[in-house]
C-alpha cells in the first residue's frame, strides 16, 4: 500500500515537471527542450555532448522528433542515468513550488519585490534596497529586471530558500 501510494506521489511529480518542461502545452517536450534539461544536469550526468545525444535518441523512442508523456515517464524510471535525472526532476519540482510560491502574480516572473521577500526569507534578514538590487543584478542573466524560472533555478538551486 505504501510503495503504491508513494509510486503515484512520485509519478504525480514527473508529470508535473515535464509538463511545465513542455513550454508551448502541446503534450510533448521537443528534443531541444530535453536537451536542455539534460545540459544543465551535464555535470551531475557526467556524460558528453555526444552521449546526452545518444541519451536524447533513447527518450525519443519512436523517432518522431518528440518526447512524449509515456516516452518521458518510462525512460525515467527505467532507462540510462534514470537515478540522477530522477533526483533532478524532483529536486526542480521543489524548487519550482517555491517559485510559484513567491510569484504572486502568477506571471511567470519574480519582481524586485517578490524577490525581496525571497531574499528576506533565505536570509532570516531585512535588506537595504542596495542589497536587494545588487542581489537581483546578479541573478538576473538577461537583464529585464525580472527572474523567469531558469534564471530562479540558476541562483538559487545550490542555496534553496526556507519556508
């Protein structure tokens, strides 16, 4: 009963996370957009350009250009270096909870104010404006004075934030 119950908590997750992988809601991941996950996991992957090619190959089981919701799930939980993309996917669903969870508007981006609170939080601190800014700066890779989720994960998945 327990593994059943956690089997379907666990699943619930990845779907979740492929879906907000699948930018334009189609109910498929293009291959660049698998790739791209993949690239930011090259690290922990530790696999080259060449193998997380070959790796895309095998999520793409019937070759149509796509990743599929059945294609995903079962290359995750049985294929090649499911442990580690498993354990990123959860840990990008968490961190993605705590984005929506500050993204007040629900716009897709975290405001200089929204990440002020953010900032507040993982900081158990009140900041000065400068701070705040200087903060924001560096998180803020494409300068439009917002945070999309990418830039969220970039700055913050190695310092998670409290509750």
């Amino acid at each position: 009963m327990f593994s059943r119950l956690y089997i379907s908590f666990y699943k619930s997750k990845l779907k979740s996370e492929f879906m907000a992988l699948d930018k334009d809601g189609d109910g498929d991941i293009s291959l660049k957009e698998m790739k791209f996950l993949l690239k930011s996991l090259k690290t922990r992957l530790r696999m080259s350009e060449t193998e997380i090619n070959r790796l895309l190959k095998q999520f793409d089981q019937n070759g149509d250009g796509t990743i599929d919701l059945d294609e995903f799930l079962q290359h995750i939980t049985a294929g090649t270096k499911r442990d580690v993309i498993q354990k990123a996917l959860i840990q990008r669903n968490g961190i993605r909870q705590l984005f929506n969870k500050y993204d007040k508007d629900g716009n897709g981006k975290i405001t200089r104010d929204e990440f002020r609170k953010i900032a507040e939080d993982k900081f158990q601190a009140k900041l000065t404006p400068k701070q705040i800014d200087d903060l924001m700066k560096q998180a803020d890779y494409n300068n439009d004075g917002t945070l999309d989720y990418e830039e969220y994960v970039k700055a913050f998945s190695y310092m998670p934030v409290t509750d």
